[in-house]
C-alpha cells in the first residue's frame, strides 16, 4: 500500500502523555488509514471511507459493537 502523501493527525481528544493513540490520514483518496503512534513503523490499517464514517459516528454516539 503506497502511504506517501498520507497527512497523519491524533485527535485533539488525545493528551500529550505518551498515551494509546492512534493517528489517522484521510487526505487520500478512497482511503481512511488508522496506525499506532507507539509503533507508527509497524504498518497502518486501511478503511473505506464510508466504513470509517460510520464507526466514527457510532464512536460519538458512545453505542456499543456487535
């Protein structure tokens, strides 16, 4: 999977304490990618956007997962 270009952010939720995050790039097109900030070498999740959405939304909504 070619991630050049891929302008990874950390949600402003996430504190600056060396926590678990995770950093997403959205600026692709036809992509979401998800990775670890601990491991960012250790290879990134890839989503449509449309799937990214909806967990975002649920996320937000604080609904449980099947």
């Amino acid at each position: 999977m070619d991630m050049t270009g891929a302008q990874w952010r950390k949600s402003s939720k996430s504190g600056n304490n060396g926590g678990n995050c995770v950093e997403v790039a959205d600026n692709l097109p036809g992509i979401v990618l998800v990775r670890d900030t601990k491991d960012r070498d250790g290879g990134a999740l890839a989503f449509e956007p449309a799937a990214w959405h909806s967990f975002v939304e649920l996320a937000k909504a604080g609904s449980p997962t099947a």
